[in-house]
C-alpha cells in the first residue's frame, strides 16, 4: 500500500503552460495578501519604541552630565 503511495508520487503529471501560470499566479496574490496584512510601523512609531525601551538609561546619563557641570 505504502509503496504504492510512494509510486504514485514520483509519476510526472503533465499540466499545460496555462495551468501553470494561473497556479503561480494564485501563488503569488496568497503573497501578497499575506505581507499586506502586516502594516509596516511608521517612523514615528519605530523612534517613539526605540526612546521608551531606552529611556532609564537616558534618565541615568543625563542626570551624569548634570551632575558634573555642578562640580
């Protein structure tokens, strides 16, 4: 029965240049649909994550810099 299976697998199927290019076709939209689902984030969003993931050590440098123009 397995090998049967496998027989049936390796059989060259034989399908014509239309066929083909509508299977790539139909490929290529289920890429495509599935990136435009994930919106790319703005600049804005990417520099405001970047600050907020960066702030306590920004604080602790600031307060440094502050700290050494008292003395």
């Amino acid at each position: 029965m397995e090998k049967m299976k496998q027989e049936q697998a390796k059989r060259t199927i034989h399908i014509s240049w239309n066929e083909a290019q509508k299977a790539e076709t139909e490929r290529e939209n289920v890429r495509r649909a599935r990136y435009k689902s994930i919106p790319a984030p703005s600049f804005l969003k990417l520099i405001s994550t970047n600050v907020s993931k960066e702030l306590p050590r920004l604080k602790a440098t600031a307060l440094r810099f502050f700290s050494m123009k008292d003395h």
